[in-house]
C-alpha cells in the first residue's frame, strides 16, 4: 500500500497520514446554521474515507474531530479589530488568520445567535414600538377629561 500518495488531494479536499490516524480537511463550508455546517462538513470527510476505502482498501474506522471546532464568521467590526489586535476568550477569537478579519465562534450556538443578532434587534424593536402605542392609547383614554360637575345652587332674593 503506497500511503504516500494519501498525501496531498482527494476528492477536493486534502488528506494526510500521521504515524496514527489519517486526516481529511473540509474546505470552509458556508451557510446560515453552524449546526448543519457541521454535519455537511462531515458528510464530504465520509465521502473521502469511503473513496480512500475502495481507492486503496484502507480499514478506517468512524470519523471524528480532530481538533476543537471553530465558526468562523467574516465580519467589518472585526476586520477593524484584527488589524491592530489578536482578541481570543473561552467563547471567540478575532483574529486574522485567514487573511481578513473573522470571529472564531467555539461554540454553534454562540456563532448562530451572532448571526441572528441583527433579526433579533429588529424584533425587539418592532416589540417596543407596539408596547409605544399600546401605552400611548392606554393614556390617552385612562388620563381623558372624564368630569362631570354636581352643582347646587341657592339664590336669595
């Protein structure tokens, strides 16, 4: 078996052999939810591992992360950052490794209420404006003039 040749591309995407394990790179993958992002990342792995299988009657077992997973979202805000500054915490990075400026989400879920921060704000606003009028019009007819006078006259002649 000539693992040699593992070394370098198949099927797109790039695979290597350490003393232990064989490694397949997905490309970036883009999408709207990191969750499937995930899953679609895996499944081009898996259709390298079956190549690799048939390619050259390799014995792999289930594939798995090799390494902590990242989402990386492209953003102006940390483009501005990252040219002056390398900001990493135990739920993102702002970096520029890729070239340009990105947040490195840990965690799916913080990368997908990132992305959704923007319709979230506008929902909120929208709440507010509603709550606006609502108040307006309970004002309106809780503090309208709603006097009504009893008067007693007495005259003397």
């Amino acid at each position: 078996m000539n693992w040699s040749a593992l070394i370098g591309s198949e099927l797109g995407l790039m695979v290597e052999q350490t003393t232990k394990h064989i490694l397949v790179y997905c490309d970036a993958v883009m999408g709207r939810d990191p969750s499937d992002l995930l899953l679609l990342a895996k499944d081009k792995t898996d259709r390298v591992a079956a190549h690799l299988r048939l390619k050259y009657g390799a014995r792999l077992g289930e594939g798995r992360l090799a390494r902590k997973v990242h989402f990386g979202v492209y953003d102006p805000l940390a483009a501005l950052v990252s040219r002056y500054w390398q900001v990493s915490d135990d739920v993102a990075k702002v970096d520029e490794s890729e070239g340009f400026g990105e947040i490195d989400w840990l965690s799916a879920e913080a990368a997908k209420d990132y992305l959704l921060m923007p319709q979230n704000v506008k929902w909120l606003v929208q709440i507010q404006e509603r709550f606006a009028e609502s108040m307006h019009e309970h004002l309106r007819y809780s503090f309208s003039p709603k006097v009504t006078f009893t008067a007693r006259f007495s005259f003397m002649f």
